[in-house]
C-alpha cells in the first residue's frame, strides 16, 4: 500500500522543540512517506525559518507575534505562508491538506490547537499531554464525536499502545515506568537544596527544560497516569508506576490471564514519533538497537511519594476529578518557571501546587470555558501564593 501514496502531510506544533525537532528527523528520514506541511513555533524564529528553508511546508505559524516580521522577512523570497499568534495556530491545523497533527507545544498552550484540529477531522499525534491531563474527559468526546484517532507519542503510553495491539481483551493493570529522574536516590535533605542545573540533567532522556523539571519531580509522571487512565480507559487504581532506572522498560500491560506484555528498546523519542506516523505499519529505521549483552541489569523499585509528592498530587487530583487535574497542572506551570527562574525551591513546589488546588473552585463536569477559567484562577492562585514563599 506505501510505494504509490502520496506523502502524509503532517502539521508540528511546536517544530523547534525537542520532539519537534525528532519529528523532523523522522521526516527527514522518510522522505518519500511523510512531508512537513505545517511547522510553528513559540519565539525562535531563527530556528524555524532555516527549518522551513529544509523542509519547505507549506506554512509556519509564530505564535509570539513580535516576531512576526522578522520570521516574513527571513522567509520572502520563498512561496511559504507565514502567520502569527495563537488563533492562526488553531487555522493552520484545520487545512485540508494536513493529514495529521503532531501536538509537540508544551503546557496549557496545546488544548486550543488540539481541539480545533479534532474538530477539523485530523488524527493527532499526541505528545502534548498537557492537554489530556488538563480536559482527558473532552478530549475523548470530541474524539469520538469527529471519529479521531489519538496516536501516543509519550514513550510509555507507545509502549502500552503496543502492548495492547491484536489484543481484544481488557487490561487488567498497566505497568507505568519512570526512569526516577536525577535525584532518586536524594534524601528529603538533600532534596531541599537542588537547583534548577541539577534537575535539568536527566540522566537518560534529552528533553525540553518543562518537562526535564517535571520529571525531577516526577511530576510528569503523574501526568502520564492521568493521560494512561484517559488514553486507554484504565482506573488510576490499575495503574502502577514503576522506578526503573535504565528507561529500557518502556512501560507494560497486564491481562485477566496474568500474561504482561512490554515494549523495551533504547530511549530514543524518534521511535515512538516514527511510529505514530506510520500506524499500524512499522517503518525502517536508522536508530540505534539495543545491546542485550551491555544491558548487564534491569532493575525496578516503588516510587516514594513522601519524597516524590507530586506523584501522590497527581492522583489526588484524579481521584476528586473534575477540574482538578487542571487546576494541578496550571499550578505546576506557574511552579515549574519558578523554580528554573530561581523563585523558588524545589520542595515548594509540590507545597504550591497542593495549596492551590484546595483553594481553587471546585467544578465536577467543567466544560471547555470553565478548563480556561480554572486555569487562570489557578495560576493567579499558585502566583500569589508563590510570593509568599
Ligand atoms: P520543548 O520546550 O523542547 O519544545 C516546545 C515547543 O513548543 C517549541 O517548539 C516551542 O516553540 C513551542 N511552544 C512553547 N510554548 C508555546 C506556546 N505557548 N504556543 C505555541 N508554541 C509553543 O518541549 P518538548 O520537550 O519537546 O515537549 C513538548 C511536549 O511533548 C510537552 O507537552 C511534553 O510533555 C511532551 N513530551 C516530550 C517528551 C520529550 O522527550 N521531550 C517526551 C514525552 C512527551
Ligand atoms: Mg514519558
């Protein structure tokens, strides 16, 4: 069915990220099976426009529109649209050329541009997840309402989607992995006094600084509960995070039967973007294959939510529901920039963003303007109280 298709069209939404910029290499990779048709970025014009200069898309959206005219001029003399801000990002995914969109902005930011490309029929490629932690239960209406696949890029959510391929039996538990990020081993103490250079050194994966930050919290694992209990309709009961130094472990399935299937390979983001590009085929790749004989071990240990609060904040939030989970992760945002910028210290964090979500309103069946409501009141909640620390 490849040799005589044209090239899937695919829209990145955030193309100078880290994922973005995987995905390009993806791109680049297949030229023959998928082409860059959109790319966009939050202020790094620069970089967006020698990536448009290579890929040649069709468009490029700035969303910061300071940098409108200085993207247009660097572009002139080649046959690219180019747009500026956030409502241009929702216009461009919405174009009938766009075949799939990868959502690879980070935060808050992503729900608007997703929505609207689920609306306009277009299969997402999900690394956002943002998006599924602040609205899931939308999300997956909408999905279903406008018959859109949502493809996980997060490596453990790709490796649960492939352990659940050819299955037709439910899920009895899913085995979330987590490398533990850089201070796993840290004592409280020792926690107290680590600064932004010590997180921002993952010791297995290269990611943006948000999500680096997220993962020295183990925030982001929290995160990919909430997205795992939307993604794949599994309780937060049934799924179990596992520490898991070597990141070899992608993640795992249990079944009724106590079968587990895993997905394992080296930890390598290309694998998983390749793969949400080309489902349900498996394409070639040049990327490195794992080295069973230098593996030595693979090891596993139960998370520690007393030095790991964010976790047990995660599914706090899961378990009131409603808008909880984005009340928690606009206060992550706001504690997540603090803590980079030096404005505050690594264990106020979680203090932040449990105090902000019992002080923010609560609301059981939010809708779309009540997620974009809560999540002001929330950051203006988690600023305030971050000026008190
Ligand atoms: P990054 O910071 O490296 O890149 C973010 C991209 O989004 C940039 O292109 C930036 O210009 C753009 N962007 C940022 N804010 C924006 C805004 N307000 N409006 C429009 N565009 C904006 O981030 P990343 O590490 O590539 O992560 C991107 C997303 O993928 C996050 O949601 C993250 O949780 C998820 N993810 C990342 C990884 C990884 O390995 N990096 C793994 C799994 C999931
Ligand atoms: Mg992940």
């Amino acid at each position: 069915m490849t040799q005589n298709t044209s090239p899937k069209q695919i829209a990145i939404l955030g193309s100078t990220g880290s994922i973005g910029t995987q995905a390009l290499q993806v791109i680049a990779e297949h030229p023959d099976r998928f082409e860059a048709r959109v790319l966009t970025a939050n202020n790094r014009w620069k970089e967006l426009a020698a990536q448009a200069r290579q890929f040649r898309p069709a468009a490029v959206v700035i969303a910061n529109e300071q940098h409108y005219e200085a993207l247009s001029d660097a572009l002139a003399d080649l046959p690219i649209a180019v747009y500026a801000g956030a409502e241009a990002l929702c216009q461009v995914v919405e174009g009938s050329e766009v075949d799939m969109v990868l959502t690879a902005m980070v935060g808050f930011a992503g729900l608007q541009p997703t929505i609207a490309a689920i609306k306009a029929r277009k299969p997402i490629a999900l690394a956002n997840k943002e998006t599924m932690v602040v609205a899931g239960e939308l999300i997956n209406r909408l999905c279903r309402q406008f018959e859109v696949p949502l493809l996980p890029v997060d490596s453990e959510h790709s490796a649960i989607f492939q352990s659940i391929m050819g299955e037709v039996s439910p899920i009895e538990k899913i085995i979330l992995t987590a490398s533990g990020g850089p201070f796993r081993t840290f004592t409280l103490q020792q926690l107290e006094d680590v600064t932004p250079a010590m997180a921002l050194h993952h010791p297995n994966w290269d990611m943006g600084a948000k999500i680096t930050i997220d993962s020295a919290t183990m925030m982001n694992k929290g995160f990919e509960v909430i997205e795992a209990k939307w993604l794949f309709g599994v309780e937060p009961e049934r799924i179990q995070v596992v520490v898991h130094p070597q990141s070899v472990v992608h993640s795992a399935v249990q079944f009724a039967d106590g079968a587990v299937k895993a997905q394992l390979g080296v930890p390598d983001m290309r694998v998983p973007i390749q793969l949400a590009f080309s489902f349900p085929e498996r394409l070639p790749s040049s990327f490195d294959r794992l080295d069973w004989f230098a593996l030595h071990s693979l090891t596993f240990e139960r998370p520690d939510v007393e030095r790991f609060r964010c976790l047990a904040l995660a599914y706090e939030s899961l378990h009131r529901g409603g808008n909880a989970p984005c009340v928690v992760n606009a206060a992550n945002e706001i504690v997540n920039r603090a803590f980079l910028e030096g404005r505050c210290r690594f264990l106020d964090m979680p203090d932040i963003i449990e105090k902000t979500m019992h002080k923010a309103p609560f609301i059981e069946q939010p809708t779309y303007d009540d997620y974009l409501q809560s999540d002001c009141e929330a950051r203006r909640i988690a600023v305030s109280l971050l000026g008190r620390k």
